[in-house]
C-alpha cells in the first residue's frame, strides 16, 4: 500500500509533501539549517575539549600547590601530575577526533558553498563538495588518527603543562630535596632509583617531542597562523 503525509486531515496522494527538495529556495533552506546543526554539534564538542582542558589544569594547580608547600612532601606527586595529565590528554585527543569530523563539515560548507555567496568565484563543479559531503554522511569516519589528535592537542595546550610540571619537578629535587651526594638518589621512588625515574621522564618528553615534530601542521588551514582547533 502506498504511503502518504495526511494534511489538514486529507489522505489522498495529491496532498503528500516531496521528500527532497525541488527547487533552489527549499535547497538553501535546507542547506542552512544543516549548517545551523553540524555547528552546534561542533560546538558541544568544543566545550568538551574545553572541559577536560580545565581539568588538567585544575589538577595541575592543586598539585603544584600540595607539592611546593613543604620541603617534606615527596617529589612523586609531581610525577603522579603528569600520570593524571596524560589520562586527561588521550581523553581530549579522543574527543577532539570527533570535533573535528563536525569542523571538516562545516568548514567544507563554509568554503564551498557560503564563502561563494558573499563573494562569487569559479567553481569547477558543484558537485563535488556536494559528493564528498554526501559520502560523509553516508559513510562518517574519523578525518584524524589518535596521533595526530595527541600531537595538536600537545602543541597547543599540553606541552606547555607538562613543561611547568617538569620544570617544578626539577627544581624539587634539585633544591627541595633532601641533601646526599648523588644528585639523581634524589629524584628516587621507593625502591626505584633516581637515574631510572630521570631517564624514564627524558625519554617520556623526547616521545612527545617526536610526536610533535613527526605530524607536523599540515599546509593550508592547519598551518601555522591560521585559524584551527
């Protein structure tokens, strides 16, 4: 049986509304209200980007203070911080993949579509936007890997907290740290020595580093400078 839109109580198939649009009023409607949602979904995940952000540098603070109180209290915490930074940055690195497969959207709509309203230029063919974005729909997939997340999200927040984290760490147990002749006996955990905890730290920061320069901004809009997330 054939199925049709009852409207103002009529049933008969004259009254059954298109299911697409027909003509270019209904397709910029459409347009625009597609644009409206993929920002607002791009925007939740932005503010859960921010959130986690705020948590690491919530606790950072809270440890930094507890750490550089006292003279007694034991340089671990410190490396405890970057332990609760690190769990904080791969739940961030997780969620900015998803923000970014809604920026890609909107991005690609902007470019395509609006910035040719305000300011014609030559398109080779509309239907190519319109295709990569209809793929996309059809078949959603993550425009990042989880390196690369990590790598951006370092770059432009967490490095600078890990840095404060080591640069405390140092100085605690360089300047704070009980007195003995071995510098690196100083920087020891339980039965865990001090040269192992140094070279675990300075191999976790050269990772990073790594990390950083090996998925590098790429041209265009993830270039230096430019505006991006």
């Amino acid at each position: 049986m054939e199925e049709v839109q009852i409207i103002h109580g009529s049933s008969s198939p004259d009254a059954a509304l298109p299911l697409f649009p027909t003509h270019s009023v209904e397709f910029v409607n459409t347009v625009a209200h597609y644009y409206r949602g993929e920002v607002a979904r791009m925007i939740s995940w932005r503010d859960r980007i921010d959130r986690t952000t705020n948590w690491a540098i919530a606790s950072v603070a809270a440890m930094l203070s507890f750490s550089l109180s006292a003279p007694d209290v034991h340089h671990s915490v410190l490396l405890f911080a970057m332990i609760v930074v690190s769990l904080l940055l791969g739940i961030e690195a997780r969620r900015y993949r998803f923000f970014n497969v809604y920026r890609s959207r909107v991005r690609l709509l902007e470019r395509s579509y609006y910035a040719n309203v305000f300011a014609p230029a030559p398109v080779r063919d509309t239907r190519e936007w319109t295709s990569q974005l209809a793929a996309d729909l059809r078949a959603p997939r993550f425009t990042i890997t989880t390196v690369q997340a990590l790598a951006r999200r370092l770059r432009r927040t967490y490095f600078s907290i890990y840095l404060i984290l080591l640069l405390a760490w140092v100085t605690k147990g360089s300047v704070i740290g009980p007195e003995t002749a071995d510098l690196f006996s100083r920087y020891a955990v339980g039965w865990i020595p001090g040269l192992a905890i140094v070279i675990a730290v300075a191999a976790f920061f050269a990772a990073m580093i790594f990390v950083m320069i090996a998925h590098r901004e790429l041209p265009g809009e993830l270039a230096f400078g430019d505006v991006h997330m």
